[in-house]
C-alpha cells in the first residue's frame, strides 16, 4: 500500500536512513555503532532490520511495522530499548537537587512511585524529557533518552550541589519493554510478584523474573498497558528469552523501534527531536500538567510562568490530510497563504488508516476544525486541525 507520492506509508520519518537485514551483512558493517546487549539475539529473526539511530545500531522491525504495531495494540509487543539512559543520582540533598532540575514537583513521590518530567534551560526550551524514578528517600533513578544521555549528565553535573552524587549506570543497565494487552498475563507466568496490584507509575525495585533480578515498572511509551524492565546487562537474553516463551501462547512478538515511534505518534507521546526540543517549551507541546508552576524555583521556572501569563504563541495540535498525502516531519504547514508552523511527526496511521500528523503551529489556528495547508514535495495540500491524541486504548 502506498500514498499518492509512492512512500510507504507505515515508515515513521525517523527512520528515512539506511537499513539493513542483520542476518545478510558483512561482521565489520557498521561496527563504530553501539550496540545493545541483545543484539546478538537478533539473528534469530528472518526478518530483522537494523538502523542507525543516534549512533546505536537498532532494529526498526523484526517481522514488519504494521504486523508489529498491530501485535502491540491487540496482544503484545516485546521492544528493546537499552539504548536509553539510566543515571542514578543520591545523597541527602538528591530531592532538593531534582527539584530545581526538573519540572513537576519530585516531593510527590514516594518510594516505588514514578514520575514523568522534563528538564529546561533558563528560556523555557527543553533539555530532555524524562522518568524519575524513587528508590529511597535519598536515591533516585533518571531514564533519559539516549541520544542526550551525555548531554544529560554533562547538564546535570554542571548544576550539581553538595550532598548530591551522580552516577551514570547506562552501560550496565539493560531495559526491555513489554506492551500490551496481554502483557500482565505473560509477566505473571515468569515471576511470583504481585504484578496485577501494581498501578501505573509504580514499580517494584526488587524482583525475579525469568530468574534475574529486576526493577518491574508500570510504564510505557506505546498508549498500552505494559511493563518496563530494567536489569543487568549481562541478564538482559536470558530475560528476553524467558519472556518470549512465556509469551508464546499469548501472540507475543519482538516488535522494532518503527512500530514504536507509530504507537507513541497514535497516543500523541512526545519524541525528543520532534515533539520537543531546546526550542520548544513543554507548554507549547501541551505538557502543562507535568510543569508545576506553583512549586519552588526550577531552571526555566520565569520564562515558562511569562509564557503562560502572556499567552502561547505555538500549540502542539493534531492534523487529518483531506487532500491525499501523507505530512512528514519538517513540511510547512499553512493558512491564510503564509507558514503557520510545520509537521512534527506524521504517517498513515496504522490502527485507524488515516493520514494523521502533529504539528506545531501559531496558536490562533490551533481550534479543531481550523482549515490549514501542508505542503508536500512543492504542492499544498488541503489538511484539517483535529483533537489529538487519535488513540487511546479502551480501560
């Protein structure tokens, strides 16, 4: 199936790069990549791709976006994404410490509670979006995304205070994702924990499961019920392997970084790099509610309170082409025959076969139902604002 301009329209625009079979290359191709401790393990599967994404050699699909997108949305979907970063950041001053880094308000937190947040510089453009982690009173563990895991802890260095130590635990951490549906039953079948009790943004610090230590959390980047598993790198095949036979008699499949990027865009989950960025505000990416405002002083605290007291000038909004076309990252958008803004993340989508993208355009045109243009390969085509996100799953 393809759009009027001839792409394949389940292609997020992430991965317009090269991309290569693994079990059909040569051993030294793309070797300057990092790579995951489970790359070894992707062999096994005939139809695995790998890119290059942010440096790290990582499979965009193992047996197809749409059936991998598909899995995840009606059974479940086993991702690795040890690509991201984890920092563990400690001492008696590690509360106050995140509190001035980050936007919502840590105090909340309580051991084995989880927090979605973002840091920002001082003009209210984002450094990163992340998950804060309790471990203790005193501990807490940072997941960043891995393309800012450097400049993240650089960041987070720079405005370190006393009683506060930072520790980047990335390399021997290894982080896998199970989505969907059918996710709780499949984890309850390779651990004793009490996993159906365990609500979203909660996690246990200390569990088996498959017989290796893990940190189990209720969390996710797919719009779906699920888990992510944070373990020692060198456990990291023996969990996969022990999830994917658990998960047989359930429909589970490795699902890639492609059908990722589709799930989080239907959910409207903001991607580093598109969605968010040194030069957009959480505010304008329709992150309010994880910005507290009314809580003590946090790096970009003026400049977002000014930002909200004067008015926004751009909104994230949802787009729905009219016109045939599929709007990709970067492509202009306009009305009243000028540039309003441009598309953030678009594609077909796959769970509703509508050609969908968000965009970040002038507030004043931000109201569904707004009529606007997207211009593509030279040709502007006729698209309408509608509410986002397009999918949520049924509770």
């Amino acid at each position: 199936m393809r759009d009027a301009a001839g792409e394949r329209p389940y292609l997020p625009v992430l991965f317009h790069v090269f991309a290569n079979d693994v079990n059909n290359r040569g051993e030294d191709e793309m070797t300057t990549l990092k790579r995951t401790p489970l790359f070894p393990l992707y062999s096994r599967y005939e139809g695995a791709r790998c890119i290059d994404f942010g440096g790290w050699e990582l499979p965009v699909q193992f047996t197809g976006i749409q059936k991998e997108h598909d899995a995840v949305r009606k059974q479940a979907g086993l991702f690795d994404v040890s690509h991201m970063g984890e920092f563990i950041v400690s001492g008696p001053s590690a509360e106050a410490f995140l509190q001035h880094m980050t936007t919502n308000d840590v105090s909340r937190l309580a051991d084995g509670r989880v927090q979605y947040t973002l840091m920002c510089n001082p003009d209210g453009g984002v450094v990163d979006d992340l998950l804060v982690y309790r471990l203790a009173a005193d501990r807490y563990m940072l997941v960043v995304n891995a393309s800012n895991i450097a400049k993240d802890f650089d960041w987070l260095q720079s405005h370190r205070i006393d009683g506060v130590t930072l520790q980047d635990v990335s390399d021997d951490t290894a982080l896998l994702a199970l989505q969907g549906p059918n996710a709780a039953d499949i984890l309850a079948r390779t651990t004793d924990a009490a996993i159906d009790t365990l609500a979203p943004f909660h996690f246990l610090p200390q569990v088996l499961v498959c017989g290796v230590p893990a940190i189990v959390s209720r969390t996710g980047y797919t719009g779906e019920d699920g888990f992510e598993l944070y373990v020692a790198a060198a456990d990291a095949q023996t969990l996969w392997l022990g999830l994917m036979e658990a998960g047989a008699p359930f429909r589970l499949i490795p699902a890639g970084l492609g059908a990722r990027d589709t799930l989080r865009f239907e959910a409207k989950l903001p991607l580093y790099g598109q969605e968010l960025s040194s030069s957009i505000t959480p505010l304008e990416a329709g992150l309010g509610m994880f910005v507290k405002l009314g809580k003590e002083a946090f790096i970009g605290r003026e400049a977002l309170l000014k930002q909200q007291e004067q008015g926004l000038p751009r909104k994230l909004v949802g787009i729905e082409m009219i016109d045939r076309g599929i709007p990709r990252s970067h492509y202009p958008v306009l009305a009243d025959g000028r540039t309003i803004g441009e598309v953030t993340t678009g594609t077909q989508s796959p769970s509703l076969k509508r050609n969908l993208g968000l965009a970040l355009i002038e507030a004043a045109y931000a109201q569904p139902g707004t009529e606007v243009w997207v211009e593509i390969r030279g040709k502007q085509l006729k698209a309408e604002v509608v509410k986002a996100p397009f999918y949520k799953r049924s509770k």
